[in-house]
C-alpha cells in the first residue's frame, strides 16, 4: 500500500476489495501522497519551521516518492497537486481545490495527450472533482440536523456537547467526503466494469481512515529502518494488526447480499422477451447465458480461472445480479471447477447436474470434490425444466444404460421456445447420437451446439440431416478434424473458437445467431 504493489495480494482478497469499492487504497494516489505530505510537514512542525516557508523543500522527497512508485495517473495528479499546494504556500497565495484540479489536468495531458483515454487518469481526476464541488453541499446538507443553536453563546455550551460536535463534525465530514467520491466514480464504474459497489459508501468510512493509518505508520518504518531495525520491526507488527482489521472489515462487507450489484451495458438495457443463448468462448467445456422475461440461467460455470475472467464480466455485462439456476451438462473439472465460488458469492438459486452415478456407478469430480453436490438436483432423461414463461428445456441423455468417457455421459438438452428448438449435445460421441436418432426417432431442431469428439467422431451428415438443423454452433473450442467437416449450401456453421461469444436468439421467423464483439 505504500509503495503500490499489489503483485501478492492474493486473489480472493483482491476480489473482495474491488467489490466493496475499496480496491483504491492499494493504488499510489492523493491519500499516499497527502500522508507522505503530512509527516514531512510533522517533522517540520517539530523543528519549529514554518509550513509556508519551508514546505517547498518538501517537493524533492515527493518526486522521488512518485517515480520510485511508478508515476502512475493517479500519483502523478496527486503530486502536481501537492507540488502547486506547497508553491501557493510559499507565494502566499489562496489555495483553490478546484483551480488545483485544473491545472494538474492540463499539466498531465501536455506531458501526455493519451491520458484523456486511460481510465486511471478519468477515474483518479473525476473522484477528485466529486470530492471538490459535491462534499461541501452534502457536508452541509447532513450536518445541518446536528448543528448547535447558532444563536447560543459558545460559552454557554456545555463541554460534552463540544465535544460531540468535533466527533460529529469529523464523520460527517468523511460520510459526505465518502458519498461525493462514491457519486464521482459511479458512472466509470459502471460504463467499464459493469458493477456498482453499494456498500462501498459504507465500507469507506472505515478503510480510508485505516489505510491511511496503514500508509503513515508504513512510511514510519521505512524511515526508522535507517537508523533502528528494532523500531522498524515495531512499527511492521503494528502495521501487521492494522491490515489484518482492514481484510477482516473488507471482507464483512463483501459478505452482503447487496454489496454490490452489476449495471448491463447500455447496448443490453432492454427487457428480453424472446429467449436467447449466450455462447461464451471458453476453451474445453463451453458456457453458456441463458436469458428470457427476466431470467437467468448459466450452463457450465467452468472453471475458477474461466469464470473469473471470461463468465463473471460477462454476466456483469448483462446486468445479471443472481442466476435462476446452474445447470451443469458434465461433472469434470472444466464444468464445474467454480461452483463453489459462485456458491459463496450467492450468485444462483438452484444447481442441477447429470445423475451419473445412478446410471454408470461412476461419479465425476463434481459429485467427489464439492461441497455444493449435496444440494444439486440430479437431472435423468426425460426430465424438463420450466427456465421461463413458454420456453423450457428437456433432458434426452444420457441413458440408463450409458457409461463409458466422461462427455458421453454429459447432458443433451432440447431447449423449447414455441415451434422452435435448439439441441445441446456438448461433446457426444456419433454412438450416443446414433443412440439419440433411435431413442428419438422424430428429434429435430433448428440449431445444434455439439463440440468435436476426437475420440468417437462426430457431427456426421447424416446425423445433421436427420435432424434438419439449419445452423451448427461447434462449441467446446475445440476445432474440427480434418475431413470431419461438410459443406452444404443451406447450412450455417459457426465455430466458436473462430467467431468468439456467439448470440442465438429464438424468434416466430426463425432462428438467428450472430457473433458478439470480442469482449469475452
């Protein structure tokens, strides 16, 4: 925090930071500087030197704390507002918050036009503009039920009552310091990452003050450390009970059910009438967004790493804040690696997965490692699942008498909308589909997403002829043999690791699917 390194942070308590809004306090910025500022200003205090006189010697120990910590956006404008605070001081002339702010923007895009595009610098300067024009008002607004009868002589007031008011005074100082950066930043927040932290306004009144706190008792150890390692040891272990209480109030916070919650992008802020399937490119075992009136499914969570960056900014993206269910159509690792992480973040109602045990007396990673299986629904053929108004899915495999590899023992689902139909096969083998077209002998659909099974070749012609599909989606990512493919005028075929997410969307006309920008 002092030096703004944030390479061993762990992932989870990263996490739980950037949710609460108070991933800030690891990044070099105004409050580094100030605290550097204000012990450089205690010590001067100590050898009776004036601030407006000597302050400007100051400015060297500030640069050096700048580019020793990567002069990154937020520590540059933090510095060239300190740098023009101690010039005011030492030319005896008025301090302005928001002629600072001016100034320090400017000076930063003629050292660097490009900054105007680099979110750091947008955030940084529009949380400091907030804090300027926007925590005076709202100071004013809250303190005015608590302030004293301004026609009551200060004499007359008693000393408890004094006292209470400096307490109130300074906390809702920062309330109101806290809400305005909370305002500044929102917008950012939500155009960028999808995700507004509502606790942060709360979580803020406790963390600033600490990791201010954790950033002056720091920049105390790493000058003690010059002259005593005794005093700099004190001074670490102090350090070491302060960030143990910052990560503990972090994470209390991040606990909420309402701590946070995710804004769609404006291109998806509309209501979804029509069911539609999110084809997310997540190599190996593919996910999936379903969404229709209002609801939400995820097909395959995947694993810690793919739903950390590729599923979760998407369902952010969407504006999704928690899932009907999750439905996974296999039990390894790749489908379910994360589903105790979204188990402990609260993001689904209900989880389903194949009944593999019952048919094949084999179970699969999921049903051995999680602890989330005991209140998994397990799903047989010819079940059905009502996942909106009019649009459903049914379970056709695996079959009673179906063992062998771990994808022919996956989930083939039939999703419903009116006379329209879309047939996950996930990486079936060209038995289980000989074993689908026999089962079934009248199964046909306007879509089919089925990966490649280099083990039991698939996707066959006759198997998309008897289903009458007009548009394959390859999911899986995983590409095609050689030779496997067909060529046939009226078919689509569309290749996820190529294409990127794909949409498919069910419509009265037919059956549309159109690739996604490559966001994820």
């Amino acid at each position: 925090m002092v030096i703004g390194d944030t390479h061993d942070i762990p992932q989870e308590i990263e996490d739980a930071f950037r949710k609460t809004n108070t991933y800030h306090v690891f990044a070099v910025s105004g409050q580094n500087v100030a605290m550097i500022l204000m012990v450089g200003l205690m010590i001067l205090r100590l050898t009776g030197a004036l601030r407006w006189k000597w302050g400007w010697i100051l400015a060297p120990p500030l640069l050096f704390y700048c580019l020793m910590t990567g002069a990154s956006p937020s520590s540059v404008r933090a510095l060239l507002m300190a740098l023009l605070v101690l010039a005011a001081w030492r030319l005896d002339r008025p301090v302005s918050g928001l002629n600072l702010w001016s100034l320090a923007a400017m000076a930063a895009l003629v050292y660097d036009p490009m900054l105007i595009a680099n979110l750091s610098y947008e955030l940084s300067f529009a949380v400091v503009l907030a804090l300027i024009l926007l925590t005076p008002p709202i100071y004013a607004l809250i303190y005015q039920p608590f302030k004293p009868d301004p026609y009551l002589l200060k004499d007359l007031v008693p000393t408890w009552r004094r006292r209470v008011d400096t307490a109130a005074k300074w906390f809702l100082a920062l309330l109101a310091s806290s809400l305005a950066a909370w305002l500044g930043s929102f917008p950012l927040l939500a155009h960028y990452f999808h995700q507004v932290s509502v606790s942060g306004m709360f979580a803020n009144l406790i963390v600033v003050p600490l990791a201010g706190l954790i950033v002056v008792v720091g920049t105390l150890s790493l000058g003690s450390g010059l002259f005593s390692h005794t005093i700099a040891a004190l001074y670490n272990q102090a350090n070491w009970l302060l960030a143990k209480i910052l990560v503990a109030v972090v994470f209390w916070f991040s606990s909420l059910s309402w701590s946070s919650v995710s804004v769609p992008d404006l291109a998806e802020f509309r209501s979804v009438e029509k069911p539609e399937i999110i084809f997310l490119d997540t190599p190996g075992i593919t996910s999936a967004i379903v969404r229709c009136k209002g609801h939400a499914w995820l097909i395959n969570p995947g694993s810690d790493y793919m739903f950390g960056k590729i599923v979760n900014p998407a369902r952010q993206f969407y504006g999704i804040n928690r899932f009907d269910g999750i439905i996974l159509t296999e039990s390894g690792k790749g489908a379910a690696g994360s589903v105790e992480l979204v188990a402990k973040n609260n993001l689904a109602e209900k989880y389903y997965a194949p009944d593999e045990e019952s048919f094949s007396g084999r179970s699969g990673w999921f049903w051995k490692k999680t602890h989330v299986a005991t209140a998994t629904q397990r799903l047989k053929e010819g079940q059905k699942l009502e996942l909106a108004p009019g649009f459903s899915l049914e379970v056709l495999a695996p079959f009673e008498d179906q063992a062998g590899r771990l994808a022919d023992r996956g989930l083939v689902l039939l999703f419903r909308y009116k006379d329209r139909a879309l047939l996950w096969a996930g990486r079936i083998g060209s038995e289980v589909e000989q074993k689908l077209l026999a089962k079934y002998p009248g199964l046909h659909c306007d879509v089919v997403a089925e990966g490649f099974n280099p083990q039991d070749p698939n996707l066959g012609e006759n198997w998309i002829h008897e289903l009458k599909a007009a548009k394959i989606i390859e999911v899986c990512g995983v590409g095609l043999k050689p030779g496997a493919e067909f060529s046939s005028p009226t078919l689509d075929w569309w290749k996820l690791n190529r294409t990127g997410a794909l949409r498919a969307e069910f419509s009265d006309n037919g059956f549309e699917v159109k690739p996604l920008m490559p966001a994820f």
